[in-house]
C-alpha cells in the first residue's frame, strides 16, 4: 500500500487529515503516522492481506473487532493503551500515545542497565496490575473481558491445540522422524506440567524490544498490537519477556529481579524460581522457537536468510537436553535489534 492509497482510504471514511508517512514495521499490517487535520496525532494500521488469516502462535482469527475489545479492556485497568478512533473490517485508527519504544528508549540511555532495570521494574508493576484486574475461567484467545475461538478448562489441552495448529504449518521444515520427535516432546511436556489448576489470566504475549512504548523514565506509556492476547498460565506471559527482555543483554540479570520486585510490589503472583514453572517456561520458549523455525522459512532478506536454520538447531538442542537456550535465542535475534551483547 502506498502513501498515497493510504490517504485516499481515509478520506472515503472522512478522516481528514494533512499529513501521512508510512512506519516501516509489521509484518502482518502497513502502519502509517497520521496528522490529523485537526492537529491530533493518530496511527492507521491496514491488513497487508493476512488479516482475515489465522495468527501463527495461537492459531487465534485475525480480527479487528477482537483487538479493539482488548485495547479497551487494558484501559480499563488502568493500563495505557490507545483509543480507537476508527474502525472496519480492514483498517483500525487509534490514538497517537507518547514515549519511545522499549528499544529507543535504551539506545537514547546509552544502553544503561541502570535505565534497562528502572523500565523493567515499571513493566513488572503494570503486569501484575493486568493480570490481577482481568481473569476468565477457561483458556483461550482473549476478547476483551471473555474468551473466544475453542477454549479449554487446563491450559496443556489449550496449548496441545495450539501444537496442534502449528504442526500442520511445518511441511517442508521438517522431516516426518523430526516431526515425530518434535510432537512427542511437546505433548509428553505439556502433560506432565502442573498447569491445571491456575487460573486463566489476561497475557500480552508478545511483549517485545518494538511492540510497547516508555516514557523519559522507562515507565510504560502505551502497549499495542494486541491481536494475540490470551487467558493463559502466567508463565505465557513470563517465557516471552525472558525471551525478549530479560535477554536483551548478557547481563540483564540485576534488570530481572527489577522486574520481579515491581511485579510483586503490585501483588502479582508468579515464581520464576518455582521448579514447575521454570519447567514450563522452557516448554513454552521451546514452542516459540518452533513457531520461529516455520516463520523464517524462505526469508531471503539479506538479514535473516539462515534464521530459520538456527532456530531448528537451537529447537533439536532443547529437545535433546530438556533445556532451553535463551541466550542463543536472543543472540540471533539481536542481529536485528542491534544492541550490544551486555549492557552497560
């Protein structure tokens, strides 16, 4: 989509407007900054043509009317999300929210890790606040306050389902012994984990360095793209920040207990050092890198041309020690990211 087409949609839906520039991120929309014509600053996303497509992690329907339901509800507990300004089947407009992005935000500190612990503390604070402010009681796609699409009583039936889903996306990754392999790993795991009693709660998912902004001192000033949330096991919302944040550098160590305490501070309730969720958090990464394996398969950018190799062999290494390789994980990904190995 071009500038230009861009311009002309919102004007057949009578946003009037007087400036537009494309933000060159998004894998599954065109993104644009827009200055409204009355001076207010706004954001427009368009499908980029999957948006009536399923979401690859979860297997969740792509749907504008599902995001809007969980950008409200993260307002109403008090959380900064945007307000939707407009929204159709194909296009959403919402509210331009101040701050940086997480990555920005530590660049312009110079990669402090004074900054990166102050931020992560702030992040722990608002966790623990959504995830006490919002509860379902059953495991699913989150929408707004409920839950749709199939939905489980235990949260291993919910993520078999979602083994389920990516598994049939891997023709041509996998041969038909490492899918084998791969299958009884993951459901052997998930039914061996002592996840039925927890009580579904609202997780982000995808909380990563671009996907959520920060103020002058870290503290959080708008979270979005929000297509993928669910009533989960915290540990869905813990495994992704370990994978994103927590690893953002080396020596992030000092940045997690920040976390940590702000997380506690706010009364939420999750023990990283727990055996059971320590065990579940590396079934949870090993299921990303799965999901990450498919994703860069025939990604010929110039960038990430072997990522998909890499993954598959950070996957088998997992698999073959029961164990997870967070660093090497983040250490691929920060090729993109671009930060330096240890904070400083």
């Amino acid at each position: 989509m071009t500038d230009k087409e861009a311009s002309k949609y919102l004007l057949s839906k009578s946003i009037r407007h007087s400036a537009i520039k494309r933000i060159p991120e998004g894998a599954n929309h065109f993104v644009y900054d827009v200055t409204l014509e009355s001076g207010g600053k706004a954001i427009a996303r368009f499908g980029s043509g999957r948006q009536h497509e399923r979401d690859s992690l979860f297997g969740g329907l792509l749907c504008r009317h599902r995001e809007e339901a969980n950008l409200n509800m993260i307002r109403e507990a008090g959380l900064p999300a945007p307000a939707v300004l407009f929204t159709s089947e194909e296009f959403m407009l919402v509210e331009k929210l101040p701050g940086l992005l997480w990555s920005e935000y530590l660049e312009r500190n110079h990669h402090s890790l004074e900054a990166c612990s102050m931020s992560l503390k702030h992040l722990g604070n608002h966790i623990a606040q959504l995830q006490r402010s919002a509860k379902a009681s059953s495991f699913g796609d989150a929408d707004g306050r409920g839950v749709s699409g199939q939905t489980r009583r235990t949260f291993a039936k919910r993520m078999l389902d979602v083994l389920e889903y990516r598994m049939r996306s891997i023709e041509g990754v996998f041969s038909e012994s490492e899918t084998a392999d791969i299958f009884r790993f993951f459901q052997t795991g998930l039914e061996a984990g002592n996840t039925d009693e927890q009580t579904p709660l609202f997780v982000m998912t995808d909380m990563h360095p671009m996907n959520f902004l920060v103020g002058e001192h870290g503290q959080p000033t708008g979270f979005f793209d929000l297509e993928t949330c669910q009533y989960a096991h915290p540990a869905l919302e813990m495994y992704g920040i370990r994978l994103f944040l927590f690893n953002y550098y080396r020596n992030a160590s000092t940045a997690e207990k920040a976390f940590f305490d702000g997380f506690e501070e706010e009364g939420g309730c999750y023990d990283p050092g727990l055996s059971e969720n320590r065990k579940l958090e590396t079934i949870l990464g090993l299921m990303r890198l799965l999901e990450l394996t498919v994703s860069y398969n025939g990604v010929n950018d110039g960038l990430r041309n072997a990522w998909s190799s890499r993954f598959k062999r950070l996957l088998f290494k997992g698999i073959a020690g029961n164990d997870m390789d967070w660093n090497g994980a983040a250490d691929i990904l920060r090729e993109k990211t671009q930060q330096p190995l240890k904070a400083l």
